[in-house]
C-alpha cells in the first residue's frame, strides 16, 4: 500500500512539475508575442504586404489574376481527368476508343494554351515595362551594398549631395546578441532610415561595393539586384506617408539577417527640414584632411565613429566574440606602424570577414583608429593623423 502511495504521489508530482513546465512556456510566448508591424511585416502573414505604390498594387493585381488563371487551369484539368476515371472505368463495362489521331484535339490543345499564354503576357508585360521606366525622377539616390549596411548618396533632385550609412540599429542588435529578441519591428529598426518624399517619382540607382545584395522593400514594390561592377535601377512613388521596412534578399554573408531597410515616406515640407539638417551636419563634420588634430579631440570624434560603425562586431568592450576578433590586446592595434591597422580598415582582411571602410572620411578613419589604440587596455600614447590615412589611401 505504502510502495502504490509512493508510486501515484510521484506520478503525481511529476505531472505537477509537466504543468508548470507547460505554463512556462506559455507565459514565456506570451511575453514574446508580437502584433502587425505597419509597413512591415504581419503575424500570420499569408499575402503580400500592403501596397502603397501603384507598381506595387498592380504586382499584387497581378498575382491574384495568375493565381485565378492556375486554379481554373487546375480545376477544369483534374475534373476532366477523374470524370473520366469514374465514368469510363471497366468495372462499368466502357470500352476505350480506338483512333490514331485527332485534329479537332491538336487544334483545341494548340489554340487554348496559347490564348492563356496571351492572357497571362499582356497585363506581366505592362506592369514590367512600368517597374523599368525610371525616367523624369524627382529624386535619385544610389543604394550602395556593404557587409553588412546599406550606403545611401542623393544624386539628384532636392538633397543633392547628402550620403550615409545605415546600419542595424544598435539596440537590436544586443537583443539579438543576448537571445532576447522584442519589439514588433525586431532586426528590421535602423540608426539612419532612407528619407523621401511622399507622391514624389523616387530612382534607385543599386551597386555593392563586396558581393551581390538585394534591395527589397514589399510594400513599396521594389527588389533589384546590386552587384559589384554594375548598376542597375527601379523606382517608387509612395503615395502614402509612414516608415516601410525591407531587408536584403541575397544571402550575402554570416550577418545577412542583420542588414535591414527602413524607408520613412514623408511630406515635402518634413523633408525639406529633413535636407536642412543633414546638409548643416554634413557641414559641420566637414574636415580639412590636413588638420592636424590633438588626441582628446581624436578619441572624442573615435568613440562616436566606433559605437556607429564597430560595436555592433567588435563589442563596445573591444572583445570580439566567435569569429570577430578581439582588438583590445590585439597585436595589429598595439603596433607602431600605423600603417598596418590603416590598411586592414581602407582594404579589410579575412576574405570580407573584416569590410573594407573606404566610404569613411580620411578624419573618421584616424580618429577611430587612434580610439582603439587608446581605449581598453591599449594605452599606447599613439596618435593617427587624417594625413597618414591620405598618403596610404592613394
């Protein structure tokens, strides 16, 4: 009795411990859940994103027409095909036909195809020479692919001249670094989102400056290819003001998941103050490379430049991690020949593992190549000036 006591107590407890296991669980979903992200993605997802280009609605026009055709197509052929396996069966006696041929049957088979075919070619025919048609833009701007950024340089139209980079935001990516992802727009936030104007003609001029990258924003109807060497274009009119989200569709290196697209469509006055402030930042960070410069001023300037362009590998404690080599302690860093560390940031090493940082300026370049060699534990005392960044540049 004692030994059957034992047996269902502990049977029970386990059973206790299943459910709390379960509740856990439970609660820990739901603490993850996410909700619709506008002009992102949604839960659940089953078609496509909102529109809010005229290309786009008619991508998505464009789908549903084809799906339509392919369902008929799929019903009619496999209708005629069990009609004819239950109503001619030899179990009710049918007997097949014996001919060689019929051209009645090659006149239909020929003839209806075809019509589909011309039905399906006319309407993909249009919105593809539309999605091509980039002419007479309002604004042009190159999307520039790096590992793992977007690089973005208005050519024409209002807020020529402006460029920057955009990155995953930083704080995504110690959510993601630590496992506890949050927030409906999880690794899709940026520090530095592309800025248009609203029911303006947009041109997308895309190159890469490593390997292929995709430039792929759903709601706006956009994906187009960058390539290194090449330049391709597509465009946008969004007729609708609010922040749209997209992400690079190439598999592009370890880091693809973290090179987002955030695009803020807003009205033409927002954006004039939008070229304003960026043309008086671009003003004001504007360095003569010959300055010569004093270190409080270089470290100053470095830790901005490393927190935007090198935490997100590097750590902001300089540590690494997995494959991303530490640079507290490191020997390339310590050293004092500078030109050693200059060429691994203007070339980068490791088959693309360590990018290229060319799209800096010379003065960003010192300045957080000095902030290393002074930061962490490498107190050094060295100081790299813009200068040195130009000779070897050349």
């Amino acid at each position: 009795m004692m030994t059957m006591t034992a047996l269902f107590g502990g049977a029970g407890q386990r059973v206790g411990q299943w459910s709390l296991t379960l509740l856990a669980a439970l609660a820990s979903q739901a603490a993850l859940a996410v909700n619709n992200l506008p002009g992102g993605p949604a839960v659940n997802q089953l078609d496509l994103h909102p529109p809010v280009t005229q290309i786009a609605a008619d991508q998505q026009w464009l789908h549903y027409f084809m799906l339509v055709i392919c369902a008929v197509i799929f019903v009619a052929v496999f209708g005629v095909m069990f009609y004819s396996i239950l109503h001619h069966r030899k179990s009710k006696g049918a007997k097949a036909a014996n001919f060689h041929e019929s051209t009645t049957v090659e006149i239909i088979w020929t003839i209806v195809p075809f019509v589909i075919v011309i039905l399906m070619a006319l309407p993909a025919t249009k919105v593809v020479v539309a999605m091509k048609d980039t002419s007479a833009a309002d604004v042009t701007v190159k999307v520039t692919g790096i590992q793992w950024k977007w690089g973005y340089d208005y050519l024409k139209g209002e807020g020529e001249g402006i460029g920057f980079l955009s990155t995953l935001d930083a704080a995504q990516r110690e959510m993601s670094d630590s496992g506890k992802p949050s927030g409906d727009d999880y690794l899709l936030k940026v520090d530095n989102p592309l800025v248009v104007p609203v029911d303006r003609k947009i041109r997308i001029i895309t190159t890469a400056n490593d390997v292929i990258h995709a430039f792929y924003v759903p709601s706006l109807g956009i994906q187009e290819s960058a390539l290194p060497g090449f330049v391709r274009d597509t465009w946008f009119r969004a007729d609708k003001i609010g922040t749209y989200y997209g992400q690079c569709s190439q598999l592009c290196g370890k880091e693809h998941s973290y090179m987002p697209i955030q695009v803020k469509v807003v009205s033409a006055a927002d954006y004039t103050k939008w070229v304003d402030g960026k043309k008086k930042e671009a003003a004001a960070l504007a360095d003569d490379p010959a300055k010569v410069w004093v270190l409080p001023e270089l470290l100053a300037r470095g830790e901005k430049v490393y927190a935007a362009n090198c935490a997100a590998c590097h750590q902001a404690s300089g540590k690494g991690g997995g494959p991303i080599k530490a640079l507290d302690g490191a020997a390339v860093v310590l050293d004092a020949d500078h030109a050693k560390q200059i060429a691994v940031l203007l070339n980068g090493q490791n088959n693309g593992a360590m990018p290229a940082w060319k799209q800096l300026s010379d003065t960003e370049l010192a300045a957080v190549i000095t902030y290393t060699k002074n930061n962490w534990s490498n107190k050094t005392g060295q100081l790299v000036q813009p200068s040195e960044v130009v000779a070897q540049r050349k």
